[in-house]
C-alpha cells in the first residue's frame, strides 16, 4: 500500500492493482500534462497534472465501489480503471485532443492500444485484469463503467474541485462526499437515491460557474487556439507524426515547438504570454440570429472553418496567421442527462429539476465565437470577420475599448 497526501481529498491510500500501476510510465508520464491545459497564462496557480486528477478519481471510486457495496473482481478492474482513464491525453491534455482525433481518429478515452502492451498490461494480467476490459470501463462501458465516465462520474467530481482549489475561485465546491456515498445502481443504470436532487444540482451549477471563469476565460480559449495552430504547423513541417504528437508530454512539445521553424513563432508568444488579442467575441444570436438555426459558422467543419479564416485574412491583408477562428460545439450539458430516483421511478435530472433547465438555458448565453488576431491587427480582422461570417456588428465586434471593459468583467489575468 502507498500513502499519498493529497491537496484535495487529503491522504489517499492505493492498494492492489493501483498501487503496482502508479510506477508504470504511462502513468508517470500524466506528472508532466498539466490538467488544465494553458489556463495557467490565466491563472498562475493552476499547475496541478493529470496525475494528482487521476489520484483523485481513484480515491472516489473506491468510495463509490464501497457505497454500492462492490468488492471483488469488478472492483478491482474499476479502480484500475479509475487511475488509468487519462493515461490517453495528449500534451496540455484538452487544449489539441481534436487536432490528435483529426488525424487519428483516437480521443483520449481511446486506450485499448496504451493499455494491451507494455508494462500496463503486465500489470493488469498478473493481478488476473484483461487489459481490453479495462480499456472498454476507461470509455464508461458496463454497468459500473459509468463510475469512471458518465454523468455522473467521479471524473467531474474531482476536477470540478480541483480546479477550483487550484484557480482559486469559489465556485467549484461540491458536497463529493454525499455524491459518492448516493450513488446506486436500479435496473443497471446508475442513479442518485431518493432525495438527492439538489446534490445533482450543486454538480451542475459548480459547472456551469466554472465554465466562463476557468474552462472558456477568453485568455484561456486564445492560447488554446494558438497552441492548437502551432501543433498543426510542427505537423506540417517537421517529421513529428500525429503518433507521436499524441504521446508526447507539455515539455516535450514546447521543445518540438521551439525547434520548428513553422511553429516557433507561436511557441515564442506563448512562452512569453505574448497572445493574441480578441477581434471578435460574438454571442450565439450574433452568430445565428437564432439559437436553433442551422447552416452556419457553428456547424462548418475543419476544412469549413480553415477557409474561412484564410478569407478573413485576405479581406484584412494580413497573413494567414494572423487570424484564428475559435468556434465551440453548439451548448449541450451532458450532466442534465443525469438520473436520479424520484419515487422509485428513474427520471432524467433536467426533467425534475427548474434550475437545471435555467442553466442550460445560461450555457447559451455565455458560448461565445471568437476570432483572435495580433494586437496590431485585431481593427483590421475584427472587421473583416464580421463581414465574412455576417455577425451582428454591435454584438459581435470588439474594440479597444471594449476589451478593456471585459478585463473588468473577468476573473484571472487578461
């Protein structure tokens, strides 16, 4: 057994399986991928790793295995499971997982391959583990499965809290504790118990406070957008391969990023939180006119989306670039989908609960579509946006003026 303490959860105790996978190099590797991708340029203090996270998704598993009163075999394999589920992130974990999809066609939850060879699989088949069957329990499959990655998941109960903690803003707390211990399995889904509703709700709210704060801060989203564009160029232009790309740690990739003479630039801004500025920073209804409607910016695709930033571009004379076009997924709260007991009949959260329908009704609100360019640029290109994508200009355009103003407004360093 190992004892580690913890800054979240305290002194976590692995045991078994866990314990003979922490020394492994996959799971070592995860010291080195900062759970938050570029959210230090931020926030200074967020430098926690995906392997503290991992620590803390397995120490609440195994509270939520002891709660359901699961022991034995399929126990073993979910804390194996637990400690294992981010050992697929790439470099700065989230920040370039689409560019690795796009070129492998993996996400991180894809470990079949990371964990069939090598010393995890040693591990896991001399503590009598198919390493498949963990594999398929790291991507939420089977009825305790959805302990590691559902809607209600220990994953988001331990980042939710250790970002926050990490950040320092106030609004990720969660009560964790009554979460895991609520936990149930009816008719092999697993649910709250009866009377939970508002724990469900406490998960969603730290969420949906933590969104515009932390995880889409506009600082955050710029960098990202700038990391992801110099990742495409070391691609381009050196012998990197997107295998490789994809199991590289941060330093490693900050190193390949400097030596290549496509992306060096980019990786000189961001050494020297040198970042682009906002163009544009425009509201779905800017964007849409509607929030349902169809054909727009928010569905084009990566060929899609590269044209239109090479148009903007040529429209504001400035180089290609010069211009990055940040456009999330349509809103869509995948904890709502949560279920809960409400007399003895499973019910879906957004179905029994008004403030979870508020917030996904809030998530529309703050999505916001970016365009980032040099600060020398951003009048030029903020205009040539608009045009380009037929934004509604007195939403959509920001000015000087304006940023200053959202500097107010934000929490972190702008």
């Amino acid at each position: 057994m190992t004892t580690i303490k913890d800054s979240v959860h305290d002194h976590i105790e692995v045991t078994g399986v866990a314990d003979a996978l922490l020394d492994t190099p996959p799971v070592q590797r995860l010291r080195r991928i900062h759970q938050l991708g570029t959210a230090n340029l931020v926030y200074p203090s967020a430098n926690h790793t995906r392997f503290e996270h991992s620590l803390g998704v397995y120490h609440l598993a195994c509270e939520a295995l002891d709660g359901l009163g699961e022991d034995g075999t399929r126990a073993k394999r979910t804390r194996a499971a637990a400690l294992l589920h981010d050992v697929g992130h790439g470099p700065f974990s989230h920040t370039i997982e689409d560019l690795i999809h796009e070129h492998t066609g993996k996400y991180h939850d894809d470990v079949t391959d990371l964990l069939t060879d090598g010393d995890v699989a040693r591990v896991l088949t001399e503590h009598g583990l198919d390493p498949e069957r963990v594999a398929r329990m790291v991507r939420g499959e089977g009825e305790l499965g959805q302990v590691v990655a559902g809607e209600l998941d220990v994953d988001r109960m331990d980042y939710l809290v250790r970002d926050a903690h990490h950040t320092g803003v106030p609004y990720g707390t969660i009560d964790h504790g009554r979460l895991v211990r609520e936990l149930t399995i009816h008719d092999g889904e697993l649910v709250l118990d009866e009377g939970n509703v508002q724990t469900a709700e406490s998960l969603l709210l730290a969420r949906a406070l933590m969104n515009p704060t932390v995880y889409n801060h506009h600082v955050a989203r710029i960098s990202k957008a700038m990391l992801r564009r110099a990742a495409e160029r070391l691609l381009e232009a050196s012998d990197t391969t997107p295998g490789d790309l994809r199991r590289m740690d941060d330093p490693a990739l900050q190193v390949a990023l400097r030596e290549c003479d496509a992306s060096a630039d980019f990786a000189r801004r961001l050494d020297r939180r040198d970042l682009y500025k906002r163009a544009v920073w425009a509201e779905m209804a800017d964007v849409t006119g509607d929030v349902f409607a169809d054909d727009t910016v928010l569905d084009a695709d990566d060929d899609e989306l590269r044209d239109y930033e090479r148009e903007i571009a040529d429209r504001a004379s400035v180089d290609r670039d010069a211009v990055l076009l940040d456009v999330q997924s349509r809103p869509r709260m995948r904890e709502s989908d949560s279920r809960v007991l409400v007399n003895g009949d499973v019910r879906p959260l957004d179905e029994q609960s008004t403030l979870v329908r508020a917030l996904q009704m809030t998530q529309r609100e703050q999505w916001r579509l970016g365009v980032y360019a040099p600060a020398d640029h951003t009048q030029s290109v903020g205009r040539a946006a608009v045009d380009v994508l037929g934004l509604d200009i007195d939403g959509a355009l920001v000015t000087e003026t304006t940023q200053s103003q959202y500097a107010l407004d934000d929490f972190g360093e702008n």
